[in-house]
C-alpha cells in the first residue's frame, strides 16, 4: 500500500477521501471550503492584532503539513484558532484595534503550546486514544472551552462601547451575522460571518465615507499596497510565563480536534481512528511553524466539515487546492491591506458574536454527550471552572503568573480527577 491514497476518479454523488473529482468540479470544491472558513481565520488574527495575510498563508501550509502526516488520509482544513484569543490578549494587552505590539511573546507560547500538542500526538500514536478521553471527557472540555468564551466577555463588551454610530454599527454587524445564521440557505450559512463583515462595512462606507457621519474608512495604505509582494513575517519571543499560559490551550486543541477527526469518520463510514495521533501530531507542527513566522495556532475547522457534510464530497485532494490557493493569497500585500480597513465598530460586533458562540458550542458539546449534573463530579467540575475563567482569578507565585484560563484549565482537570477519587471510595 502506498504512503498516499490514489485517488480513483469518480462523479458518484459521495465522494470518499481516496477518491477525486474531475478538475473542472474540484477547483470550485476546493476555492468553496477556503471561503467557508475564511471569515473565521480572517476574524480570529483580527482580534488579537495579528497579520490576517499570514494567517492566510500559514493556515494553507498547515493544512498541507496535516496532510502529510494524515497520509492524506484525513479531509480537513486548518485554521485560525479562536481557543488562543484570550490568552494572547492576556498576554499582549491588546487593545483591540491596529496591530498588536507585543505580538513576540505570544508567538513564542503559541509555539510552546504546538510543540505540547505534537508531544501529545505522538504519545497517543504509541498507546492510543483512551487516556485522552478519560482525562479530558466532555464535562471537562466543555467547562474550558467555555471557561474561555466567557473570559473574552469584557473584550467583546468593549468593542461595541463607544455610543452613537458606533455601537449601531456594531450591533447591525452582530445582527446580520445572527439573522443569516438562522434564516439564510444552508450555503450562505457557512459564509454568515463575512456577509456579516459586508453589512457591517458597506454600512461605515455609506455613512462614514459618504455622509461623514463617522470616522471613514482610509484606503491609502489599500492603494499603496502592492498586488503580489513577501509577507512580512514576525519573530517570536520566548517568555516563560507567556509560554506557561499559552502552552496548556493545547488540551483544547486536542479535544476538538479529536471530536473533529471521529466526525469525521462517522460522516464517511470509516474508522479514522488510526490518524487520531497523525492528525494532532500534524495539527502541532502546523501551529509550531505558524507562529515561528507570525501566525496564529491553528486548528481543524467545524465549517469545513459542514460543507462536507453538505455536499457529500469527501476528496482530501479537494483540500490540497484549498489550500495552494490560500498561499498564494498570502503573498498579495494588497489582499491584506484590504483586510486592515476593516472598521472597528464591525470587528466589535463581530466578537460579541464569536464569542458568546464560543460559550454556547460548549453547552451543546454538554447537551450532545449527555453531561450529567446531578452527578457533584461534573457540576462542581464546570461550576468552579466557568467562575475561575469568567472572573478571570489570577494565581501569582513571585514574578510569575497564571491568569483565569490558566486556573480554568488546570481546576477543570484537577478538581475532575480528584473528585472522581472520592466518587469511586463513596461507591466502594
């Protein structure tokens, strides 16, 4: 058996990942899954003052470096992870808006956190993927990821402050993303975050630009930027205390990914649990190089998989395109000029969106695996969580500390762990 499937040619309705369209039907598979995560990789760098062109770039060469050690045997995207956003703003204390200054130390825990997802990659590629599941089920994932949500609340809040226009603005982009959500085709579904980006900018343009009514949009540095150029790459800056706080978002990285690659199997009828370990050993290396040159920690995308879903077409080959066309938009300057005039008031509005969605996906990972609260092991679990991250508490040991998602993630699997010690001598 070869290292890469072969890719028998097929027009069957279902497309298996070792199966191929023809070129003419592929190319326009491929270009639909880089616009259905698109608004998201775009959205996530935004928000924490990152160089959206290389998240781009980088999100096309970790997908390929996935397929590699997938064997291209696994159909999926890797994107911007939106797990990183409060703790590189915990990190940076960015603002909001512009680039982010100190964006070094955060590039530097971003690689720390790849090179623990990689370890554990590795580790579950010699002894398999049980004691991920016993360490981290979802009563535990669940309280992080919203533990997470809720400590960029304040952030999000912030963004839509300000009065006037800039708070309509801001709660008319958050509405366009809510009502194509719920109300558009399935198509346009998977795209609601940049038809909610177009809303939200044409609104600035007309009353910015046209009425000056608000600020307007500046488009010099878009006229200036050249249409095919080098990024402009970043040099990370390795801090223990950034890396301590970054690092442990790779217990994220891994439960969704593991969620991701069994769904995965579940929609094809195969058992892809064999890539379990490939697949985060690769989901490692993709975040580990990503922010060796500016990027953001990546990760497999949900949109991804609901185009897939949709269309039935399950080609990995679908994704090699998806992603050359990714690296080569990362090598236009003026594709990410564009991407800087994104207003303020819409990138407010948009958090608020992103992140009480990030909460809510963890209630329904409560609802879809049966969490049980009238177990004490799970409520006490989420509940000392949900407040450790949401009141973003703060452990400091001399010069060094450990802010709300770090004492989330680490009550989440401590306190769940020790409890089930006393739940086993109270059943003995």
């Amino acid at each position: 058996m070869s290292y890469f499937p072969r890719w028998r040619l097929t027009t069957s309705d279902t497309v298996m990942p070792d199966e191929r369209l023809p070129m003419r039907a592929a190319v326009p598979m491929g270009i639909q899954h880089l616009v259905a995560m698109s608004g998201s990789t775009i959205l996530g760098p935004l928000l924490m003052g990152f160089d959206p062109n290389l998240a781009i770039l980088f999100s096309g060469i970790g997908t390929l470096i996935f397929f590699l050690c997938t064997a291209g045997r696994v159909p999926s995207y890797l994107g911007s992870s939106f797990s990183f956003i409060a703790v590189v703003i915990a990190i940076t204390g960015y603002a909001g808006t512009g680039p982010n200054a100190d964006i070094g130390a955060a590039l530097g825990g971003i690689i720390a956190c790849g090179a623990l997802y990689a370890l554990i990659g590795l580790v579950v590629m010699a002894a398999g993927t049980g004691w991920v599941e016993k360490l981290m089920p979802p009563a535990v994932t669940g309280a992080i990821g919203a533990a997470i949500g809720l400590n960029l609340a304040p952030v999000g809040v912030k963004g839509i402050e300000g009065g006037g226009l800039h708070t309509t603005i801001a709660l008319l982009t958050l509405l366009a993303v809510a009502l194509v959500s719920v109300y558009a085709p399935v198509a346009l579904r998977r795209v609601s975050i940049l038809i909610g980006i177009a809303a939200g900018y044409v609104a600035v343009l007309v009353l910015g630009n046209g009425m000056g009514l608000m600020p307007a949009i500046d488009f010099t540095q878009l006229s200036a930027a050249p249409w095919l150029g080098m990024p402009a790459f970043q040099t990370p800056r390795f801090e223990t205390g950034a890396m301590v706080l970054i690092a442990p978002v790779a217990l994220i990285l891994v439960a969704e990914n593991l969620g991701h690659i069994k769904a995965i199997g579940a929609m094809t009828g195969q058992d892809m649990d064999r890539y379990v370990g490939r697949g985060f050993l690769g989901d490692g290396l993709a975040t580990m190089v990503s922010g060796a040159g500016g990027g953001t920690g990546v990760t497999t995308y949900v949109e991804n998989m609901g185009v897939m879903a949709v269309t039935r077409v399950f080609s990995t080959l679908t994704f090699i395109i998806a992603a050359c066309v990714a690296i080569l938009l990362g090598f236009s300057p003026k594709f990410g000029a564009l991407l800087q005039t994104i207003p303020a008031p819409v990138l407010g509005g948009l958090s608020v969106a992103v992140f009480g969605l990030i909460a809510a996906a963890m209630l329904r990972l409560f609802v879809d695996n049966k969490v049980d609260f009238s177990k004490p092991r799970n409520l006490f679990t989420v509940g000392v969580t949900l407040v450790f991250g949401s009141g973003d508490f703060s452990l400091s040991f001399g010069n060094f500390a450990i802010g709300g998602i770090g004492t989330a993630t680490l009550a989440a699997l401590v306190l769940y762990q020790i409890l089930g010690l006393c739940e086993r001598k109270t059943q003995g």
